[in-house]
C-alpha cells in the first residue's frame, strides 16, 4: 500500500488536477487507517501474550505511554562520575549506620545453625547441552567490562562450549566465584523526568555485571531454586521473583482476605511497608545465617559466601569510570541470583508478623500487613505491639468516606509507629502522628 500511495502522490505532482489529487487523498485516507488498524492488532497481540508475564506486560506499557525520554547524562557537566559513585556508597552506608543491630539480631547470629530437614550442600556438574542452554537464556547484555560482546559468544557455541563447562564446573566445584566477575558498571537513571536532575537522591543506581559472572549465576540459580521449590522453603504468601507467582497473585491474595472479612460483617486494618534501598541493606552475616537455615550447607553456602563478598562497583558516565568502592553490604544489583537471595533473607520477616496475629503478604521488599477484626472499625485496638520488629504501633481514628458502599474494605485512621519512618495504612498518616 505505501509503494501504491507514492505512485499516486507522484502521479498527482506531475498531472496537479482534481481528479488525481482526489485519487491520492482517498487512497491516503485508506493507507492511514491500514496501518492504525495494523498498529492495534499489533499491541493489542502483544498485551494479550504477555498478559501472564507482570515484568513483559509492564514494559510494553511503558514503551506505550511514556511520553519523554531520560536526560542526556553524558552532556550533564553538573555531576560527575565519583559525586555519583560517592553518593550512592554513602547513602548505603548512612543508611546501615542508622540501623545498628539490636538484642534479637545478635541472638539469631549467636543461635546455633541446626538443619533437621533436607539439605544443599553440592553442585552438580554441567554438561555441554547444559553450557548451550544457558547461553541462549536471559538477554545478551554487554558489559563494560566484558573483554569481548556477548552476542558474539553466543554465535560461536561450538567453539566456547568446552571452556565455559570447564569454568562454571570449576567455580561450583571449588565454592569460589572468580574475583574478576565481581565488579559492576553502574549508571545513574532518573527515577522519574519530571524529577530534578540536578538533584543526585532523584537518580537509581542501574548495574551492569560481565555477561560470563550471569552465566555461572544462572547454574547456580536453576540448582537452588529447583531445591527451594521441591524444600517449600519460601514463604508460601512471598509473590515476587517466583514461577507462578506476581502481583496478581499478591493482589488477589489481599483483596480476597479483605473482602471475605467484610462479608462477614467484620472489618480490615492495612498496614503497607516498603524498605528503603531494601536490596542494598542485606547483611551477609545474617544471610549467610538464614541460608544455612534453609538447609544450605558445604560447597553450596561456601561458593554463596564467596559469591557475595569483596564486591565492588564503579560508575559510568560520559565515557568516564569513577573509582572503585567497596560494596560491605547487600545483594548485587542486576545479579540473576539476588531476587532468590532476598526472598531467603525475608523470609523470617513475615513468619514473625504472623506470630502477632497479623496476615502477612509480600511482593519482594513491599510488605502488606493487615488485621482482620470483628464489626465496626472502632473496634481496633489503641496499640499494636509487635516487639519482635521494635515498633509500637498507636492508632487514631479519623472519618473517611466508605468503600463502594459497602463500608470501609480496611481500617479507617491515622497510625504512629514508634521506632519507624511514617508509612500509610488504610487512612492517612502524617509525621505528627509518629510517636
């Protein structure tokens, strides 16, 4: 259709009278509405396919509704390269500065690790069909520090088929993830463009790892999940980063317990947490502790051990590298095996909110805890302890409009929590209100 639309736009410049001017506008009309049809059953093929993949089905909709792109960083002489490497290693360490370890911390690393259940404490070896597998697994993202592109490995499976088993065999044999492997290129990305840029807190951290470290990473990743799957070691109500699970499931989960107690004549108070720089704040100790919990021991905790430490990061920009920093704290960003780790390191914190009487879900770092009570609102009890986390929780009621109707679908009022940063929760809360 647009080789025919130009022979009639031709036709018309060359004749300029009605009749082909006529012809060519007509067909243009046709043309435009051709490919606004086209473009619809393109997207709308697209929404349909990824309509069980949250990750997939969030991408295309951005790619669909984002009207502005992020700034040029590299033409942004105002920050440079170590302001944002310096930023973004003290805010971590700031952050870990305020958050000392208390009594329960030091008893859980002072307890003694006992395993009753079924253990990890070996790789298996991989294979050559298993070393082909995993190369045509995941995107083929380059990193700086890659001595040579991705895609060209993957071209040449029958030449880097042998030393690479040997290697990833090598690293799970021996507990040690190669040094090499352990730096990051970060780049500074704008959280949002209508955020200042001149503003360094407005900017995420985005990793770039070697593309050969995320290939022994996805070996270890299929061996341990396929162990935490068949152990149920995760908590049953943790959606994120999971087959078969995501915010649907999260959602789906919330919303029925709510609505089932307002059947019942009864009433919910929602309580919604999210950590700060959750990823970047797990401690290896306590990792380290909780791995051994779940049942992984010998070779396996040994190469997660070495996985995890002297790792370091340098940022990227405008063709600059800052310096090296040290990172003593947290799960890679951009690793293929942080999502899993993080799941494990979590898991303690919903069990001990379900020891208070709370229901407890979470989609990685977002937590929801809720309260399911009998009748009205104002039924909700003055305080909330839950000493095992060290807050308080102290309830004020406040009128808020009810929900389709049918009365409020979660507790109506303003909280304080002590020993907390102010979080929302069914109403409103305002710093005044933290105790």
């Amino acid at each position: 259709m647009k080789r025919d639309l130009r022979r009639l736009e031709r036709v018309w410049r060359g004749a300029r009278d009605g009749a082909s001017r006529t012809s060519y506008r007509v067909f243009m009309k046709t043309y435009e509405m051709a490919v606004k049809a086209a473009k619809k059953s393109y997207f709308s093929a697209s929404i349909a396919s990824a309509s069980s993949r949250p990750a997939q089905l969030f991408s295309i909709i951005r790619s669909l509704t984002s009207l502005e792109g992020q700034p040029n960083l590299n033409n942004n002489s105002t920050h440079s390269c170590e302001a944002f490497a310096s930023f973004f290693a003290e805010k971590v360490l700031s952050l870990r500065h305020d958050l000392p370890a208390n009594l329960d911390t030091i008893k859980e690393l002072e307890a003694p690790r006992l395993s009753s259940g079924p253990v990890l404490d070996h790789f298996d070896r991989i294979s050559p069909a298993d070393v082909d597998r995993l190369l045509r697994a995941g995107k083929p993202t380059t990193c700086p520090l890659d001595p040579c592109p991705s895609w060209l490995i993957r071209a040449c499976p029958d030449e880097v088929r042998a030393p690479l088993g040997d290697i990833i065999n090598l690293s799970l044999g021996t507990g040690t993830f190669p040094g090499e492997l352990k730096e990051a290129v970060v780049r500074p990305l704008l959280k949002k463009t209508s955020l200042d840029p001149l503003d360094l807190s407005n900017y995420r951290p985005v990793s770039n790892l070697p593309f050969l470290g995320k290939v022994i990473e996805r070996a270890v990743a299929e061996q341990l999940g396929r162990f935490l799957d068949e152990t149920s070691a995760l908590d049953p109500f943790q959606s994120g980063f999971r087959a078969g699970h995501g915010t649907e499931t999260a959602l789906v989960a919330l919303t029925d317990d709510l609505r089932r107690q307002l059947d019942r004549g009864g009433s919910g108070l929602l309580i919604l947490l999210d950590l700060s720089a959750a990823f970047d704040m797990v401690d290896h100790e306590l990792l380290d502790h909780r791995l051994a919990d779940v049942g992984i021991q010998g070779t396996v905790l040994q190469w997660l051990r070495s996985f995890l430490s002297g790792r370091g990061q340098r940022v990227a920009l405008g063709g600059e590298l800052s310096s090296r920093h040290s990172l003593v704290c947290g799960v890679p960003q951009g690793a293929i095996l942080s999502p899993m780790l993080f799941n494990i390191f979590m898991r303690p914190l919903a069990q001990l909110v379900r020891s208070f009487g709370l229901g407890c879900h979470q989609y990685a770092d977002d937590t929801q805890l809720y309260l399911l009570m009998d009748g009205h609102p104002d039924s909700a009890p003055d305080t909330l302890m839950l000493g095992g986390c060290g807050w308080m929780v102290t309830w004020e009621p406040v009128e808020v409009k009810s929900f389709e109707d049918r009365g409020p679908l979660a507790g109506t009022g303003r909280y304080g929590i002590e020993g907390a940063t102010p979080i929302s929760c069914g109403g409103a809360i305002s710093a005044s209100t933290v105790r």
